[in-house]
C-alpha cells in the first residue's frame, strides 16, 4: 500500500492563506540538482505531532528538497524599514510559506523555507540561501533556544547542489534550503505595507487574525487593539534584554525582520560578542553602527515606533504612547533578572543585587575579559566555599590586568562575596544549578563556527558540526543536579523562569 509522507499529515491549518490573496502569492519552489539531508530537528518533529522514527530521509527530501505534494507555497508580502530607510520592494524574495500546522501544545507553527528558489520579490537576486548562511542558522536558533531567548528554530537544512555567488563568501558557495518553525511569519513590515498602499480595511483585517491567532486572551477586551501594542512592545522589550543578556547581536533588526509575535528570527550575519564591547557590530554593511550589540533595545524601540503608523488605522497616538512608554521598564526588568541569573542569583533585585550588577558589566567593559569565558569561569569555578572565605573566590587566569583593572576586579570580588553573604548556606546549591543553567561551557564565537564549517569545507565533514550542535543544545553542564528537568522541550524558550 503507498504510504504517504508524514509531512503531508501533518495537522494543516491554513490561516493565512484563509485571508485571501491580499497578503500573498502562489509560488513555485526551484528544481534543484541534488538533495542532502544535513541536519533534521527531531526534537521539533515531536513538538509538530511526528514520531521522528517513522519519518525516513527519503520524507525529508520529497517533502523539503523536491517540494512534493499539492500544498500551495505562499510568497508573503512585505515592506519595511531598512537601516532606517522604508523599502516598498520587499517581500519573500527567497523563501515562502510552506505551511501552518498545528503543534500538540495546542500552538499554530509556521513552517517557512529560506533558499527555495525565486519569487516575484527576488528582484534581481537568486532566491537561494548558501549552505553556511543555513549552517549558521542552525546554530544561532538551536543556541539561543538553549540560552532561554523566545526564537524560531531550524526544522531541516538540505544541500542543492547547486555553485552560488556571495560577495561574503569565497565562490562557488554551496546552496542549500532551511526550513524554520516559528510563531509567525508576520512582520512590522506586512503592516507597514498595508498602510503604504493606503488599506486600512486590509490592516484590520490582518490585526484580527493576529489577535485570535497569537494574542487569544485579549479577544473581548474593549481596549483589546491597545492591549495587543502593550503587549507586543513588552514581548519585543524581552526579546532585546534576552538578546543584550546572552551577549547576541542579531545584525540587522530591520522591521522586515520584526515578528508580530515578539520572537526572535532570520539569522543573517549574526554574532556573540567576544568582549563586552557596547558598539561591537556584526553585520559588515552596518556602516554606522546603527545595528550594533549595545543599540539593540534602541532599534527595537524605533521599530515598535514605527509601527504606530499603520496602527493608527485602530489607535489614537495618546493610546499608544502609553503602550510604548513600558518598553523601558520592562527592557530592564528583563536584562537585570537575566543578568543577575548568569551570575547565579535570583530576584528580589536589591541594591546589593543591583550594585553587583553594576560593578559586573563595568568589569566586563573596562578589562575587556571574554565576556561569556567570565561568566563560563564563574561556572566552572564556583563553589560553596565562597561564602565562608573570600580567598577561594573566583580568579580570572589568562588574563593580563593593569593595576586599575585589578582593584576593580578586587572590588567586584568584595561584591560578589557580599552578596553570597545574604543568603543562607544552604541556598548555595541553587546558585550552583543557576549558573550551569545560564552560562553554557560553549558559545558561539566566530572561530567556534569556523573549526566546524571548515571540515564541511575541506573534507565534507559534518561530524565536528553535529558535535556542536549537540553541545551547544544541552540542557546543562556535566555533573549538573536533573537541570533538563527544568527546560522546556516546546517551541519557547528552554529557560523556564524561576
Ligand atoms: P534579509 O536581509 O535576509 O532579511 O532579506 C531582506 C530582503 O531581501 C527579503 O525580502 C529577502 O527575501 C530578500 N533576499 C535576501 N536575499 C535574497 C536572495 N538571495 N534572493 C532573493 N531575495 C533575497
Ligand atoms: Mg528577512
């Protein structure tokens, strides 16, 4: 009997394509030479309702590389602002909707391609997606899911083998298409276009659909338009003080790479900070810094600003100042709980707390030590001891301090030990699976990727590559007290709040 593809099982819900073709097109995917399944996310087929067993490479290919089947692939529609400019000639330019199912925790998932060939936004680029750009989504999504940041992550990556032409790249780069799960494919920018073209019925049509989709609980409310900005700007605020905590810099945080439901996707030229350094930049087209690690919460905001335009169709500008005037509040409320995490405490945010928070990241900038080889020696380091004497309290070998850099490292010492100091002995444990909870042995710096995209390169050695996404999607480090219990293995972030 003929099997069909479990993909193709899948519990369909075609919500977007629903609202008629106002916000989308038809599209064909590209035919490609050759298919090579390199990466599968089992985890997240299970989170789709599959049990990875039954579904074979073959499946993969048919329903991922050579697009098989009768769904109809919708190219989106969207504008945006780009570096600060506003772009009407935007668009999925090469990837589209494959489909929306829904997951067994009861939430809708787009599954949406990158690398699957032209559509009518391509312009006059090639709608493919180069094997290390899909390479480094993997590992940018998998790592930051692990480090608790609200993202999409990557349900496949294929290699096409077809010769592309990148000027960031040595040429001939390999192509490849990724598939990604993630809350919604709907942009800042889809609004912005709707407003562009002068539709207010169409951004009120849109703005329902997201509010039954992804914002339920507010449907009813008579406010529910100005609870649905609130929302959005305190959900966008999280995700910059997620980011700034995990030391990540998402590049290019145009509204076009804004989700409606405040979650973090499409990884570019994305990077972790190697020292904390406020205006490290990571995409090498951010002549200006504007993108840099530091104007994160900043571009964030201007965004939700901009956003205030179409939204007029709906509210008033008092209305949504009150919804953007959070957008401080709740940026630090999130980077202090997160912060003071990584150095193994929770809230209340004292001024002890506070202080420690202060001298930390003052530390971090004036001695330029690695920022997450700090907080890993922390980790590493760590023990119960701390708290009777100050002797044994952490030291930060390798690093070559001057004189000022040392007091202040002494100072931040008398800080941490002070801290430790308030509470009881027997919350020392806590912090122990606190800070293996928060600070990974592994991050990804640039060399990290460079050591396992160069076997790729050179021999077609995936075995380093598999071997980093394991570790940098572990639960916790080795010897850590039952942690994965702790994560959540769905779509939202790992870190469970304490
Ligand atoms: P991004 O910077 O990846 O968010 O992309 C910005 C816009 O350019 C989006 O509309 C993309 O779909 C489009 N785009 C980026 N790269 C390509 C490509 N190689 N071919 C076609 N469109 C592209
Ligand atoms: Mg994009």
């Amino acid at each position: 009997m003929h099997r069909p593809n479990p993909f193709h099982t899948l519990t369909f819900e075609p919500a977007l394509e629903a609202l008629g073709d106002d916000y989308h097109d038809v599209v064909a995917a590209a035919e490609f030479p050759r298919h090579t399944l390199r990466f599968r996310n089992d985890a997240l087929l299970s989170t789709l309702g599959l049990p990875p067993t039954q579904v074979t490479e073959e499946d993969w290919i048919a329903a991922f590389g050579r697009f098989e089947g009768e769904r109809a692939f919708l190219a989106l529609r969207y504008h945006g602002y780009q570096f600060g400019a506003y772009n009407p000639y935007l668009g999925d330019g090469r990837g589209f909707l494959w489909g929306q199912v829904r997951g067994i925790d009861g939430g809708l998932y787009d599954l949406g391609t990158k690398g699957s060939g032209t559509t009518p936004y391509s312009r006059s680029a090639d709608g493919r997606l180069t094997l290390k750009g899909g390479v480094r989504e993997v590992l940018a999504a998998e790592a930051l899911h692990r480090l608790g940041v609200r993202t999409s992550r990557c349900l496949c990556l294929i290699e096409t083998g077809e010769a592309l032409y990148r000027s960031d790249e040595p040429a001939p780069a390999r192509s490849s298409v990724m598939v990604r799960v993630s809350r919604s494919h709907i942009r800042f920018g889809t609004f912005e276009r709707l407003h562009y073209l002068g539709r207010k019925d169409l951004i009120l049509k849109l703005l329902d659909h997201v509010l039954t989709v992804y914002y339920p609980h507010l449907l009813g409310e008579p406010n529910a338009y100005q609870l649905f900005y609130t929302e959005l700007v305190e959900r966008t605020a999280q995700l910059a003080a997620q980011w700034m905590a995990a030391g990540f810099c998402h590049a290019v945080l145009n509204t076009d790479n804004m989700s409606i439901t405040g979650e973090s996707f499409d990884y570019g030229p994305w990077a972790f900070i190697p020292t904390y350094d406020p205006g490290f930049t990571a995409a090498s087209f951010d002549y200006f810094g504007r993108y840099c690690y530091a104007n994160q919460p900043h571009a964030c905001r201007w965004n939700l600003e901009m956003l205030q335009r179409p939204l007029e169709a709906v509210l008033a500008p008092e209305e949504m100042a009150v919804g953007l005037a959070v957008f401080e509040d709740c940026y630090h409320r999130t980077y202090q709980e997160r912060m003071l995490a990584r150095l193994g405490f929770a809230p209340p945010m004292t001024l002890p707390a506070l202080e420690l928070l202060r001298q930390t990241i003052q530390m971090l900038y004036d001695t330029q030590v690695g920022y997450h080889r700090f907080f890993s020696d922390l980790t590493g380091q760590f023990t119960p001891r701390w708290r009777e004497d100050k002797q044994w309290m952490l030291m930060l070998h390798d690093f070559d301090l001057t004189l000022a850099q040392q007091n202040l490292f002494a100072s931040w010492r008398d800080c941490y030990f002070g801290l430790l100091n308030t509470l009881p002995s027997d919350q020392m444990p806590e912090i122990t699976q606190r800070l293996r909870q928060h600070n990974p042995d592994t991050v990804l710096l640039r060399p990290v990727i460079e050591a396992v995209w160069n076997p790729i390169v050179y021999a077609d050695n995936w075995e380093p590559f598999y071997a980093l996404l394991q570790e940098v999607s572990a639960p916790a480090r080795a010897g850590s007290p039952s942690i994965g219990q702790t994560l959540g293995e769905g779509l939202d972030g790992g870190i469970v709040p304490e």
